[in-house]
C-alpha cells in the first residue's frame, strides 16, 4: 500500500520534535528570479476557471476593456478559458457539465456548482540564468489541500501551449482531489518574438519591447538587431516562435520540467506549512515520503510526464496516469506489434519521421474515397481541393505515388501511410489533420530538433500572418495583443500561418503556394520533400544520401530526435497510458501502442517481472476532443466520444492504487459507442457511449504482450 499511508505518524513525529530536527526548506537552484504569489477567492475570481465558472466556459471568451491593451488578469482569465476549452468537447451534448467539467465533483456528481476553486497561485522562471530558457513554473494550491493528505498532481502543458495549457485536464482532477498541481509550459510554451515591431510577451502575457525585456521576456530570438534588420528587409513581417526557434530543443528537457515543477510544488508547500524555527526559516515538512505524486497530462505533456517517470532519481513520482501521449520510444526497431492477426509492418517511428512522411503524403490521400472530405468551405475552400488534386499530380511525376487518375493516386498516397503505421480508423481524420496540424508541426519540430534559427527559414518556410490571397501582412495589433490568451504556440493560431518563402512569384501563404520543381499550386511540396530529406538523411526522391548543407543540416536534426527518445522504463513506477484507436495525429503504432511495447520488453532486464503499467485503447476516440465540439468539423460528433473521459478514469484508478493498493485494471481495449445521428446534430452523449474501463475485461478486449510481439484485439 502507498506510503503515504504513514503520513500521520510522520506528522505525529515532526509535530513532536523540534522544528530544526527537520532539514531547512531550500529554493529550487534552478528557479531564477521572484516567486509571484496570488490568492483567489473562487468567487470573483479562482484557480480553475478564472473566475468565469462553467457558465462562463460555455460561452464565448469575454471582451478584454481595452483590447489593444489588456491587464494581466484580463490575459490570464482569457488564457484560462481558451486553454480548458482547447482539451476537451466543452458542449453539453459532447459531454461537459455532464461527464465532465468543473460543476463535476470526484465521483462524477453534478455538485460543485459553477466549479470555482479558491486557493493560491505561484508562478516563477526556471532557467541557467541566461533566460534563454524560461521556463514557465506555476503551482497551484487549492484552499482543500490538507497537509494531513498531502498530494500534488503534475500538469505539463500539452502542444505548444503556455502555462494553462493543462488547466482542463491534470489541472481540474488535481484541485477537485485537494492536491496542488504542479505546471510547466516545457521551455516551448506560446512565446511569439514579432521581429518587425520587436514585440515579446512578458510572462503575465502583456506585449513589451524586446530590449525593454530583457531576460525576463517567455521568448526572444537570439539574433542581433543588425541580422534582425537584415531578415526583415528580406522577408518582412515575419515572426518567431519559442518551440520552433528557441534554439533549445527543449523536449530534451520535458523530464526534466516536469520534475523540477514538482520540485517547486514541494517548495512552495514547505513554505506555507513546514514548521519555522527559530531563525525564522521554514523547515521540510512535507516530501516525496509523505506526499503522493502523480506525473499527468495529455499529448505532449504525457510525454514528459512519462520522461519525468523514467527520469526520477530522487523518488519524487509514485504513478503515472496519461492520455494520448507524444513519446518516443528508443530501439523500436526489434518491436512488434500485432492486431487481429495482422502484424504492422512499420512501428516506432520519431514523431518527426512520421510526420515528415504524413507532410508528403497526407494532401494527397485525404482525397481518397475511403477518407472523405469533413470540413465546411469555409476551412477548405476549393482552391485547397486544387491543391491536394496538384499534390497527387506531383508525387506521381516524381514517381512516389502509382495511378493515372487523382482518385487512383489518393488511394495509393493513403495506402502508403497505412503502410507506414496509421490505421484505417483514422482515414475520415486525415484533411482536417492536414489542415489543422501537420504542416505546422513538420515545420516546429524540424526547427526545432536542429536547433535551428528563425533567420534560417529552413526548407523556405517561415511563419506570418496572411491575407485571403495568401499573401503575407504585417500582423494585427489588435490580435497580437492576446496572443497570451488565444495563442496556442503553433501556427494556425491568431492568424499567424506557415508561409512558404520560395513560392513562384514570391512568399505565400503554404496552403496556395506554387513550387519551383512542379510550377503548380500544390501546398509547397518542394518543402515538404525538403523536410523528409533532412529526417532521414536521403533524398526524399532519389533516395540517395545528402551531401554538402543538406547533409549537415540533416545530422544537427537527427542528432536533435535522439536526444528526446525514451527508454519506456519506469523503475517499477505503475503506470496508465490511455489512447484513442483513431488517433492520426499521433499515429499509436509509432506513439502509444509502440511505447508500451517497448516498456514490457524491457521487462526482464527489470527482474523479469513487469511493473504495474496498463495500456488502455479506446476505440472512436482521437486526438482533438474539442474538434467534436466545432461544427465545422463535420461529422466528428457522430463519430468519436471524447477521450477526455478515460482520462480521468486513468487518475481515478491511480489514485485508488496508491492510496488503497487497489489493483490496476488490466490493459484492454474499451468498445465505445459513437453517438450517430446527424452531422453536427449528434444526440447528446450517454453512459451507453462511454463504457468504463473494465477490472475484469472480457477475454477478446485483453491486450497483452508475449514473446517480443504486442497483441492487440481487433
């Protein structure tokens, strides 16, 4: 049973002895600057909701009252309504207020009212010092916490988003439960550098001058004025962001934000509740011996809540509950997967090779008629069905696709993904993937793991905002402004886009872009082919190995990928990792299901018995629970339920174990029940739709791992 348990005689102890029999309380060493310090009264204001309850977080974002300058509690609130709506279907229908949501109590009971958390909130840098790095630590106290049942529930943010950006998700099950929830925006969390105006955002998210900053901007570039000058006279109103351009790679560093937020929980709770003694200095009251830990969050922050697992030296997590999450397994090479009989021939992909690959393929297979068009006009006009129509054109010309007709070629593109790891259950996802994510991210992360510049602009491509014709426009005053608060840290996001420098006739906009080798309007595929030279060190057409500048920038980005990929071993740490079966944004041959594979083949190097670690696949589930909620994404609420529930039975279950020793359900398959009905008028979701997890899952739903293969049920 989790030793926690003895807590109250550890209490018992310290309550006894003198306050200097226990260690001083030390700051962090990495933590750099002031700790700001707010109190929340959960009824103007509150931790959870930003005062706006659920009520508020049903309807729209409220106006800021000077919008070319909003306060940081403006900023703030905004954030907080924009981050928690980002993770999760917020309609009733879909299953808020219901299922789920801040009204929703422990136990799954509509009690809690409008949902407001009272409590404290502290936010600091961790950093070299060089504030390069920046990280963003937030900790959050609820006035429920106990330390008499200490707990702390970490909260990394997932994507690219900034420091809420796991407010919905880890960060409501935590204060719900009375556990401080430790944050971190992972050193890649929604810092824009306007290199035009010069404009950062401060950490309260308020715009400044760059030089104004100084080191206490989330992001600046490190370029000097006179390249700044240069790049701006060459490609104008041009923007960096922190996960692309920081120069950091800061996914290496995921693990480690992620332990050094719990560290600061830690010391933010010692400060408020270790004893003083007699100099006046707080003495360690609470520590990872008494004081559950649990390492959360979904997509990217599952990754690093899981590379903090692997990564604790100091005993600091005692379980691990995520969903979805963006990992990556090192030595996939050897695993197999297997799924109704039929072994996948390629798994255990990095993400920026599977990415890089999809960047190729995607706009061409989402035309395919087993994928089918799910987006209104609106978000996909009929220029961009020219473009995938030009796309197929031009893979056939350079022979990466077979077919004489478009249809033939789209069939073909789709077969080449399903080839290279994606399933047929995410087919109907992959235009509003491409849409949505895949041009952006091949670019973030190629940026990103080469470590390279924003002056770079590698693979001609670079970020700014567009007009409808594509072409690039300064950007707008009025959006820059709450960037903080609607900015997601990835283009498209508050009208910034990926534009592709090298377009025919000049710089546009990626989606209307004509390229060079195929003088056609094909969403820049000559970048495209560039990026999946550089991921796997040939020539995406040829297939020859790169020389010269390709090659060197080639080893810098392969050199980056090995230094995020995991070992998938937790040291005994139990573990629930909770996926989607349909999931084409993180395809779970290369991501979930490979991983997992990877941490029971590691077994028998741990003893020859596996830890506690289920892995739980939820069928009609994806990726973005919030595309459900958005009409125009047709077709998704009929189709999928929201994830976001299996998350939360993954804490629950946690919980249960190491506070009563309950035993872990096994790892299985859950059978969803799509709602149905009409496309964008789905019935409202019931308890029929989302069957819990099961203890003792029927044979056909068990996954199970034997001799080298994973077996997963059709």
């Amino acid at each position: 049973m989790h030793r926690q348990l003895t807590l109250l005689a550890v209490t018992a102890t310290l309550a006894c002895s003198t306050a200097q029999a226990a260690p001083p309380n030390q700051r962090p060493a990495v933590l750099r600057g002031p700790i700001s310090e707010k109190a929340y009264d959960g009824i103007t204001d509150d931790l959870l909701t930003g005062g706006l309850g659920k009520t508020g977080l049903l309807g729209a974002a409220p106006a800021f009252v000077d919008p070319l300058h909003p306060t940081p509690a403006e900023l703030r609130r905004n954030a907080i309504h924009t981050n928690y709506r980002a993770l999760v279907d917020y309609t009733i229908p879909g299953g808020f207020t219901v299922f789920y949501g801040p009204n929703i109590d422990v136990d799954g009971h509509d009690t809690l009212g409008e949902g407001k958390v009272p409590g404290r909130e502290y936010i600091v840098w961790a950093d070299d010092g060089s504030g390069a790095q920046n990280v963003t630590l937030m900790v959050q106290v609820p006035d429920s916490f106990s330390p008499d049942a200490a707990c702390i529930v970490s909260a990394t943010s997932s994507g690219s988003r900034g420091i809420y950006g796991a407010i919905g998700t880890s960060g409501d099950w935590g204060l719900k439960h009375g556990c401080a929830v430790a944050y971190a925006d992972k050193g890649s969390g929604n810092g824009l550098h306007d290199l035009m105006t010069n404009q950062v955002t401060a950490r309260d998210g308020v715009l400044g001058d760059a030089t104004a900053l100084g080191i206490e901007s989330i992001f600046t570039a490190n370029v000097s004025d006179e390249q700044r000058a240069a790049f701006n006279a060459a490609t104008p109103n041009r923007v960096a962001y922190k996960h692309a351009h920081s120069q950091q790679n800061p996914e290496a560093q995921w693990g480690r934000n992620t332990l050094d937020a719990i560290r600061f929980a830690f010391y933010v709770l010692n400060e408020r509740y270790g004893p003083v003694d007699g100099k006046g200095r707080h003495r360690v009251a609470l520590n990872p011996k008494n004081t559950l830990v649990i390492a959360s969050s979904v997509s990217n922050g599952a990754g690093a809540a899981l590379a903090a697992a692997e990564q604790d030296a100091e005993g600091l997590i005692d379980g691990v509950a995520v969903s979805e999450p963006s990992v990556q397994p090192r030595g996939a090479k050897n695993l197999q997967i297997e799924q109704g009989g039929h072994v996948f021939p390629t798994v255990g992909k990095p993400l920026a090779d599977y990415f890089s690959f999809a960047n190729v393929y995607q706009p061409c297979a989402l035309l395919s008629s087993q994928a089918g068009l799910s987006l209104h006009a609106a978000f996909w006009p009929a220029a961009y069905t020219a473009s995938a129509e030009a796309r197929c054109a031009g893979l056939a010309a350079k022979g990466l696709v077979s077919g004489a007709t478009t249809a033939e070629r789209a069939d073909d593109a789709l077969a080449k993904m399903q080839a290279y790891g994606w399933l047929p259950d995410s087919n109907f996802l992959q235009q509003s993937h491409f849409r949505f994510a895949t041009n952006a991210i091949a670019v973030t992360y190629t940026n990103t793991y080469g470590r390279f510049s924003v002056l770079d602009s590698l693979c001609g491509f670079s970020f700014a905002n567009t007009d409808a014709s594509g072409n690039v426009t300064a950007q707008l005053p009025l959006a820059e402004a709450g960037i903080f608060a609607t900015g997601n840290g990835i283009p498209p996001t508050t009208g910034i886009n990926v534009v592709y420098n090298d377009s025919v006739g000049g710089a546009k906009l990626d989606f209307l872009a004509t390229s060079p080798s195929t003088s056609a309007a094909d969403f820049a595929l000559d970048g495209a082919l560039c990026q999946r030279s550089l991921v796997t060190g040939r020539d995406a057409v040829t297939g020859a190995k790169l020389s010269g500048d390709m090659k060197a920038k080639s080893d810098r980005l392969r050199a980056g990928i090995k230094e995020v990929q995991l070992g998938a071993r937790l040291h005994g740490k139990p573990a629930i990792v909770v996926a989607g079966r349909n999931d084409a944004l993180l395809p779970i041959n290369h991501a979930s299901r490979a991983w997992f594979a990877k941490n029971q083949s590691t077994a028998a190097d741990e003893g020859g018995k596996a830890a506690d670690v289920r892995y739980v696949e939820v069928t009609n589930a994806q990726h973005f629970d919030s595309f459900i909620a958005i009409g125009a994404f047709t077709g998704y609420d009929t189709r999928f339920i929201p994830l976001h529930v299996y998350f939360n039975q993954a804490l629950d279950a946690m919980w249960a174990h190491l506070k009563t020793g309950a035993a872990l359900p096994p790892s299985q398959v859950v059978r969803t029940v799509p709602r149905g009905g009409t496309p964008g008028a789905a019935p409202a979701l019931t308890a029929a739709n989302v069957p819990p997890i099961q203890s003792a899952p029927a044979a056909g739903d068990v996954i199970s791992f034997s001799s080298g293969t994973l077996h997963i049920p059709d």
